[in-house]
C-alpha cells in the first residue's frame, strides 16, 4: 500500500498563475483533509472532507477550492496565486472525521509563489 | 477555544539523556489527543493517540501519558535517530478536527 501520495513534490508559481495539488489515497477511507505548514504556525486545516461527495472549510479556506473527486481522491486548487501562500502542502485521510481516528498524511507539496 | 501549546520549541539532547516533551491543551470535549513525529521534508508520521487521562502509550522509546490538562512524551535513552519533530494534536467533540500545536523540535547528539 502506497498510503497517501501527492503531486507535485515541488512546485514554484509566479502570482496570479493557478495550479491543481493532486492527492490519492489507497486505505479505502472515507475522510480527506488539506493542510499548509508554516514555520512557527503548526498545521493548518484548510479544506476537508468528511465523506465522498461532501467538502466543508477549515481554518484557513480564503484564496483556495478543493474537488472530492472519489473516494480515493482529494485535490486542491489555487486560483490566483498569492505570495501568501507560499507553504509547505499536506494532504491527510482517516477512517471517518468523528470518533478519533488517527490521521495518515502524504509526503507534503512545496510550494513558492514569486 | 481550542488550543494546544507546546514546550519547549527546541530541545537538544546527547545519546541516552532522557527527558519529557510536554503539550497543554484546552479543547471543549477531548476525542483524542495524537502524537506524531515529522522528519525535515517528509510529511507527519502517526505515532500515538490517547483518549483519556491516566492513558499511556509506548513504542520502543517513547511513552506518551495524558492528563486532564496535558500530555507528555518520554523520551528513554534517546538515540540520534530519534531527532524529529514531534507534534501533538487534540480534537474537539464539538468540531471533529484536529487541531495541532506547533511541535517540538529534538536533535540528539552521539
């Protein structure tokens, strides 16, 4: 089992270019979330989704879009990029959102918008 | 509101000095509280949950304990693979998700 894998690994953006972080899963779960990690900030939850079909916001939404494409996949879009946003990207899943099950996160995206 | 707060930033350890990694919360309503370990440029690695105070977890080691306030995690006889960042996470009935402090950085030295 691969767990959770995503592309690109790296990625640099000039500001207002648009791109899509792609995100698989293969331990057939049903939630999916987006993550940024900035330094001294700790992960930030930025979309979720609880169930196939289903997407909500977290923290820190503003400037994104996320698609639950299947089951398996989960992928989040930057419309118009900003400096801001310039972040180290994780994608994460878990059995179901509620109850306390444990998150699997994938290896992250790196991304810099000049 | 929910929180969690970890201490210290940074440690630095030499091979075999023990010692406690600490992470205080407030949260309405515990549903778990996670450890995980991130090594540089890789992505969190599940390492522990617990659920409620008294509750202790051990992996080689580690050993993560969890009050009503905070949990800690040991660290025995570190060795230099054990330099990580470790993160702790809670999360709320009220919201379902987790919601992470800003980790603990650990170098051991041989």
């Amino acid at each position: 089992n691969a767990g959770v894998t995503q592309t690109p690994k790296f990625q640099v953006l000039k500001t207002g270019q648009s791109m899509t972080l792609q995100c698989a899963q293969d331990m057939n779960h049903n939630s999916m979330y987006w993550y940024r990690q900035d330094p001294g900030m700790g992960l930030r939850l930025i979309y979720y989704s609880a169930s196939e079909g289903t997407t909500d916001k977290g923290e820190v939404p503003n400037g994104y879009n996320v698609s639950r494409l299947n089951k398996r996949e989960f992928s989040l879009r930057l419309e118009s990029a900003a400096p801001s946003q310039t972040s180290v990207y994780f994608c994460a899943s878990s059995e179901f959102l509620a109850g306390g099950p444990e998150q699997y996160f994938g290896p992250g995206t790196r991304l810099t918008v000049t | 509101e929910d929180q969690v707060t970890q201490s210290p930033e940074a440690l630095r350890l030499q091979e075999g000095e023990s010692s406690s990694l600490n992470c205080s919360y407030t949260v309405s309503g515990l549903r778990g509280l996670f450890w995980y370990r991130q090594d540089p440029g890789k992505g969190p690695e599940f390492l522990f949950t617990l659920y409620s105070a008294g509750e202790e977890k051990e992996k080689e080691r580690l050993k993560a304990t969890l009050t009503k306030k905070e949990s800690f995690l040991h660290i025995t006889a570190p060795k230099p693979e054990d330099s990580a960042t470790y993160l702790c996470a809670v999360r709320s009935s009220n919201t379902g998700k987790l919601i992470f402090g800003q980790g603990t950085t650990l170098q051991v030295k041989p």
